[in-house]
C-alpha cells in the first residue's frame, strides 16, 4: 500500500515532482523508502533533543553562576527544513 505521502508527493506539478528540481531530488535520495524517511525523522528530533538537553545545561550554570536573571538568552533559528513534505528537502 502507498502511504499518504507518497500518493500526495506523486500528484505533485511536474516541475515539483520532477526529480531534476534540486529540492525533489534531495528528498528521494534522503526519505525514500518509508524505512529511509523513519529513521531520517528519528536523526532530526534526535538532534533537536540534545539542543534542548545543550540548553538547558547553560541556563544551569547561568544560575549556577547567579547570574541568570541578570542574563537575557536568545533562541533563533531558521525555517527548517521540508523533510520530505510535498516530496521536497532541505530549504
């Protein structure tokens, strides 16, 4: 059976699903099959857990410190990537 994501990315315009478009090309290489796209997501919030865990260990030794409240951390980030939406990666 064809999963949601696949059906949805192959219904896709042709200059989208064509696999010369740099973007569609990245996600076939990187989320097909499921398995592939399964442990991809798995390596994404992964790393987006040790950020947190990273975090969370620098405001502990800015109140370690005393120096917490005294202390403005600032969190950017960009726009992410596509993970396979629409049958797209990277940016």
């Amino acid at each position: 059976a064809k999963t949601f994501t696949h059906n949805h990315t192959f219904r896709m315009p042709h200059f989208i699903s064509s696999s010369r478009n740099y973007g569609r090309g990245r996600s076939l290489k990187r989320y097909y099959p499921e398995s592939k796209y399964q442990l991809m997501m798995k390596n994404t919030y992964r790393m987006a857990s040790e950020v947190d865990a990273a975090c969370g260990r620098l405001i502990d030794e800015l109140e370690r410190q005393g120096v917490l409240n005294e202390t403005l951390v600032v969190f950017t980030t960009d726009n992410g990537n596509f993970h396979g939406q629409h049958g797209l990666a990277e940016k």
